[in-house]
C-alpha cells in the first residue's frame, strides 16, 4: 500500500505500456514528482510487435538503445508487400533514405519491451505501481485533480496530482468520462491472430526479419507477418469488420482465421511448415481518435488518444511519440507555472498533422493502392513513401507525395474494382 504522505504528487501517469513508461521517464528525468501506474504485476502480453525505424530517436533518448541492440529482438530491415495473387514488392529497405544505424529497428515480443520501458521509468526516478488499476479520474470544472486507484490487493485510494497522463489505452479513461472519443468511420476494422513455430521465414540476413503485408483475394483484408524471436512469427488478419464477424451471432475464431488463410494464398504457404503454438485472439473496431491532446491538468498520449490501423505498424512509434512531446509539454507547463489545457497540449497540432499524413496512406492502401504501380508512375517519390514507412513523419517535406497520392487514389476510386 502506498503511504498516506506519497498520496500527492506532481505527475500521475495511468498506464505502463509504450506512451505512459515513455512520457513517466522524461518527467522524472526533469526532476517531477511522477508516480506511473499499470495494473499488471510483472510483464504482461501486448499486440504491437512490429516497431518502425523513427523509435530509435526516442528509445535512444530514454537511455534504452544500447540494451535493444544486445536484446535477442529480432532486427528490421524492410517492409515487403505481398498482392492478393501473390506477386511480391521489392522489400522497401529503411537504409535507402537514411544510412544511419537508426534504419534498423526490431520486432519485439511485447512483454518483454514493455516491461524494459517500465523498469527505465523507475530508473529515472518514477514511483511505479504495479498491480493497480486506475477507476476514475477527478475533475473540478474540467481540471483534472487526481485519481481513484484499485490496488489488486487493498482497499481503494485516492491519489491527487497537478497533472495526469491518460496512458490506459483502449480504456481511455478520460476520453469517455469527457465524450471525446471519435471512431473513424472508414476504418471500421476488426483483427484475429494467433502465433506459429518454425514457419517459413524469408531467406537472408536483411530479409528474415521483415514486416510482410500480404493481400487476401478480393482485397477485402490483408494478413500480417511478424517474425519474432525463438523462431516464432505473428500472424494475423485484418479486415472490415463485418466481413470478419457478419451479424448472426458470435463464431469461432480459428474456423474464421483459417476462412481467411485461404483466401490469402501467400500466407498459407507460409505457416504450412510451422505449428500453431498460441491461442487465437481478436479485437474489433479499432480506429479512433480524441477530439483534444488535453485539457487543464491533463493529457492524452498513446491509445488513450487514438490508434490508427496497424497496417504500417505505426503504433508502438506513435505512442513513444506522443509520449515523448506530451512530457514536454508537461515539463514545460511546469517550468513556467502554467498547467492549461493550451500549454499541455501546444503539442496537439503538429503530432495530429503526422497522423493524418499516415492516414492518407491507410486510406490509400484500403482503396487498391499499389506500391509498385505508384512508384514506376513517380520514382522521385520512393523517398517520400519510405519516409512515411519509416515514421518520419514530422516534415513538411513529406507533403510532396500527397498530391500523386490522392491523384492515384481518385483513379483507383474510378475503376470497376473499387466499385
């Protein structure tokens, strides 16, 4: 139980994964009394295996680089897309745009990472409460105050805070206290995957570890292909959501899975030598994102923010991210006594202006889009497209690709196909 007079700090972090261990580091790094809180007790399973090369700079400024690159992670080279009838990109290699170790980036078992990053925090000097549940974040005239916490063994407690950190995920427990929570109407997806060992892994040191994206027929759906460590790959499908569970009632989750892997000839063959060594999962409707950053005493960072689709693995990156300029934000409305809603999330703009460049390329990719089609028609854009594979997506530079982009999209949008 945590002491009566350790019941008042100047950070409250709620949630342990990427974006809550990422932005309780940087504060206690500052010097704020910062407390993080996560439910679980030791490492905890997580989807969100695969990370983009743009992690490195905020993985290296939390002081945690060096222990990935002596982790038994498996490294990242490239992201290869697979057509519906098989017919395979050439890999999209990250070291083409930028020849610095930070092109390489790794496929991480997520327990594992999350459990690092949480540890880091404590390093730094945060308080972490492991085992405890945030139920409810209090609020006076829309200033948060603090939080009632559930310890897995022990009464409820308050703890008060001039700032908290909404890092609880999909839980979002502002953004549904406050209705801020918008689902994206055009991403109304759903996923099921489960892990295999010994299945095929792609030939040669700068291939074996790559994100593949696979097409199924119709291109309804795509599988994804996540090479881990201990010669286990994640596999799993994504779809529309009633595509994946039409109504009628509940199904089970493999004989769906296994519909799915039929249609998806490329990732057949790719399981067919492995075994099926975990159990099926799904989740459904995922994207979404809040209508502010922040409010007075509070911020949203990672999913308890939005989640974009996981089709260029953009997730884990995005939550270190947000985790990252929403500690800033936090550390600097410290520094000038000024803890509004406009100074916590002055970082708003610019990290929305990201996403949405990634979301272009979402859109894109549901609508027919094609990789190699697009970049024969404008080769010039190649670094464009890598830059945006790789999470570099904070430049205005970048913006070059959208206006071929959407031309492309627009023809696709014309064709009897994607009717």
């Amino acid at each position: 139980m945590i002491a009566l007079n350790e019941r008042r700090t100047q950070v409250l972090v709620l949630g342990g994964g990427p974006a809550g261990s990422t932005a309780a580091a940087l504060c206690a790094q500052a010097g704020l009394k910062t407390v993080l809180v996560e439910r679980e007790k030791g490492p905890r399973f997580h989807i969100g295996e695969s990370l983009m090369p743009d992690t490195y700079h905020t993985l290296r400024r939390l002081g945690v680089i060096e222990r990935m690159k002596g982790s038994r992670h498996t490294p990242k080279f490239s992201v290869q897309f697979v057509t519906e009838t098989g017919k395979e990109s050439q890999p999209f290699y990250f070291f083409e745009n930028n020849p610095h170790e930070s092109a390489q980036t790794w496929q991480v078992v997520r327990s594992e990472f999350d459990s690092m990053l949480v540890d880091n925090a404590r390093v730094h000097g945060a308080m972490v409460l492991e085992g405890h549940s945030a139920r409810d974040v209090h609020m006076e005239n829309g200033k948060a105050m603090g939080a009632r916490l559930i310890p897995k063994n022990g009464p409820e407690f308050d703890i008060a805070a001039d700032v908290v950190i909404d890092a609880t995920g999909q839980t979002a427990l502002i953004a549904n206290k406050l209705g801020l929570k918008k689902p994206d109407p055009l991403l109304r997806k759903s996923s099921i995957w489960t892990y295999y060992e010994g299945a095929t892994r792609e030939p040669g040191r700068l291939d074996e570890g790559a994100t593949l994206v696979l097409a199924t027929q119709g291109k309804k759906g795509w599988f994804w292909y996540i090479p881990l460590k201990d010669n286990i790959v994640s596999v799993g499908v994504v779809s529309g959501l009633e595509d994946l569970f039409p109504p009628g009632g509940p199904r089970d989750l493999g004989a769906i899975f296994h519909e799915q892997l039929e249609c998806c000839p490329a990732a057949k063959k790719r399981v067919m030598p492995g075994k099926q060594v975990g159990p099926f999962y799904s989740t459904k409707d995922f994207s979404y994102r809040c209508d502010h950053v922040a409010g007075d005493g509070w911020v949203l960072v990672g999913d308890a923010f939005g989640f974009l689709d996981p089709i260029y693995s953009s997730g884990v990156f995005l939550a270190l991210k947000s985790g990252e300029m929403g500690a800033d934000a936090v550390i600097n409305g410290f520094s000038s006594g000024d803890l509004s809603g406009k100074t916590l999330g002055d970082w708003g703009p610019r990290y929305l202006q990201g996403m949405d460049r990634m979301k272009r390329l979402v859109y894109a990719f549901y609508e027919g889009f094609n990789f190699g089609a697009f970049i024969r028609k404008h080769p010039e854009m190649k670094r464009h497209l890598i830059d945006l594979l790789i999470g570099d997506l904070f430049k205005d530079s970048v913006d070059e690709i959208i206006a071929p982009l959407d031309a492309m999209r627009a023809e696709m949008l014309t064709m009897p196909s994607a009717v």
